[in-house]
C-alpha cells in the first residue's frame, strides 16, 4: 500500500519536471494544476493515513518537497513568461514612426535685440568693442568729463567695489569710448555693447543691471549732420523705412551739444497709444558730439579731431519691439518666456 502512494507522488513530480508551458495562459494552467486550490497535490497530503507508520515522516516530507517544487517552478516560469510579454512589446516597436522632436533652445530677446542693433552699425563701417564690466573710475566717470565734485555723478547711482573704492560695476558703455580712445587714434568708429549696472530699486520699469549699446566716431570733420544722417538710418533699418527721427536738446557731461533722440511711434504709426503715451514720439537715445574735453583727457587731439557718440538702453528697445511690459521678466530666465522668442532667431 505504501509503495504505491509512494508512486503516485513520484508521478507529480516527474510530471512538474516535464511541464513546459510556453505562454501566460499555459502557465496559468500549470499553477492552478499544481497550485490552485483544488490542486492534484491535496489529496496525496490525505493518502498519509494509508502509509505505514515507519514512513510516514518520509512521506510527508517528500508530498512537501514536490510542493515547493511547484511552487519554484511556476514562480520562474512566471517571470520568464513576462519579460518575455515585454519585450515582444519592444518587438512591436514602429521604426518608422516619427522621433520624439528635441526641443530647441531660443536666443534671448536681449540677445536678438542687441544683434540686430549691432548688424545695422555693422553695415555703415563700425566695429564692435567689448570691454570690462568692472571699471575704474575714471574711464567710468572723469574722462568722461565728469570730476569727482560734479553734480551729474548723481544722476547714476554707483555699485562700487567694497574693498577697492576706486573700482566699480560701470554705470554705462561710455566707459568703452575712454577705453577705446586711449588705446588707439582716428579715425575710431566703434559700437559698445555690454552689461551696466545702477543702483536703482528693481521694478516693472527699471533694473539694477541692464544693457547699453554705445556708440562712437571720431575723425577729422565729423560734424552733427553726420550723427544726425547716421541716426536716421539706424532707426529706418531698425523700426522700418517710413521712421523718422527728432532731436531734443539735452545735457551730458561727455558731449556738447548733447541730445535726446526721439523716433516716431511704430507701433501705432505715430497716431498715439500707450507706448508713446500718446506724443507720436517714443525716446530711444542719447547723443552728441563728443565734449573737445573728453578727447583731450584721453590724447585725443581735439584741434584736429572731432566725434559723434549715442548711448542706448537695449531692454527699452526690446520692450518695444516686442511689447514687454515687465523689464524684471528679462532676467528670470522663465522658459515660458523664453520659448516665445524662437520665431525671431
Ligand atoms: N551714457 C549715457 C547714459 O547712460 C547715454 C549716452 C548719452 C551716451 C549721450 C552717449 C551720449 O555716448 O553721447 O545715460
């Protein structure tokens, strides 16, 4: 009698050996054959009473031992079924299906701005020159004909260097026509762009730090006709043919006679919207022709030489190109932003 309950469990056993199910469906069938709740194995554990008493211990070890082979036998066939469900997905892979696009960065407007400026001046013979952005004082401020005592110190208020009073952040590019002049002789024809620095209270309209473009020509016999002739040209190629210009007179330290620039709206053709606050006339720069002082303070020889230069702000330009109404929103680097300018690389 013993023998033969003996036999039957060897039976399962072989029978779990030899299985080899292949899909999930089979597996299933495997687990509930040897697993489920009616499995072919609970009735052997039952066969115990037929056992001699001698073997019993035997028997149920070895009823147990077939279990657990089960048990480890569906548990990695198991796993093989799904890796294999797996990567039969990858198989299904469509290698013609269009790639997931890589997003492209965007140039910032600051940068589109200040390139578009530099291309116009480009095209009429200047070049670029790019200098530090901590200065000294003076190529910042007493070359440029403004002393120490001089009340125009005022009107931009300084980041100096904690340690090193002499130095600061530049509060304008004008800096790089003391730069520039000091170091060569005419005829010069520069642009200046660059970063500056004021110390201002940040707001919707003003910055601590911000960009210029300055601009400068010196050479025999350059008079006011010729900054008045090359203005007019940069803002027709910048603002569109039908733009004109106005000057104001002004005051600079660095120039005499000094000027504000004034183009007409183009963003309402003149007829009067927020932008211009409805003058017609939107303000753009400063200019002059270059104080005889200022080239002498920098070995210049005023007697023979003269000069135009202009100062701009680019992020009032950029705003009104792209009616940006928040200066702050140039500095947070939002990509929401950002991303908008992408049309106008
Ligand atoms: N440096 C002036 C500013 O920051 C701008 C400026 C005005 C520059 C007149 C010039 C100029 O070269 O001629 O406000």
């Amino acid at each position: 009698m013993s023998a033969e309950v003996f036999e039957k469990v060897k039976q399962v056993e072989e029978e779990i050996n030899l299985a080899n199910p292949g899909d999930e469906a089979s597996v299933e069938a495997f687990r509930i054959r040897f697993l489920g709740s009616k499995n072919i194995l609970k009735p052997l554990f039952g066969e115990i009473r037929n056992v001699e008493p001698a073997r019993k211990k035997e028997f149920g070890q070895l009823v147990n031992s077939v279990k657990q082979l089960a048990e480890t036998k569906y548990q990695n066939l198991k796993e093989a079924s799904q890796n294999e469900a797996a990567s039969k997905k990858q198989e299904g892979m469509d290698l013609s299906a269009p790639g997931i696009p890589l997003r492209l960065g965007s140039r910032h407007p600051i940068s589109i701005t200040m390139d578009r400026i530099i291309g116009i001046f480009e095209k009429i013979g200047f070049g670029v020159a790019q200098e530090r952005e901590i200065e000294d004082d003076w190529h910042n401020f007493t070359a440029m004909n403004t002393p120490e005592d001089h009340p125009a110190r005022d009107m931009q208020d300084t980041f100096y260097l904690r340690d090193f009073s002499n130095y600061l952040l530049r509060t304008h590019t004008s800096s790089v026509q003391a730069r520039v002049m000091t170091t060569s002789q005419p005829p010069i024809r520069i642009i200046a762009p660059g970063r500056v620095y004021r110390n201002e209270t940040i707001s919707a309209r003003s910055h601590c730090q911000f960009h210029q473009v300055e601009g400068l020509y010196v050479d025999e016999k350059v008079s006011f006709a010729d900054l008045k002739q090359s203005l007019l040209y940069f803002a027709q190629e910048m603002y569109g043919p039908e733009t004109e210009i106005r000057m104001r007179p002004s005051f600079f330290p660095f120039t005499e006679p000094s000027a504000e620039v004034d183009v007409s709206c183009f963003i309402c053709d003149a007829k009067g919207c927020s932008v211009c606050k409805y003058t017609g006339w939107v303000e753009i720069m400063g200019c002059g022709m270059v104080d005889p002082a200022v080239l002498s303070n920098c070995n210049i020889d005023p007697e023979k030489y003269t000069g135009f230069a202009f100062g701009m702000g680019i992020e009032r330009q950029a705003m009104m190109l792209y009616k940006v109404e928040d200066i702050r929103l140039f500095f947070e680097n939002d990509i929401r932003f950002l991303k908008q300018f992408r049309s106008a690389l």
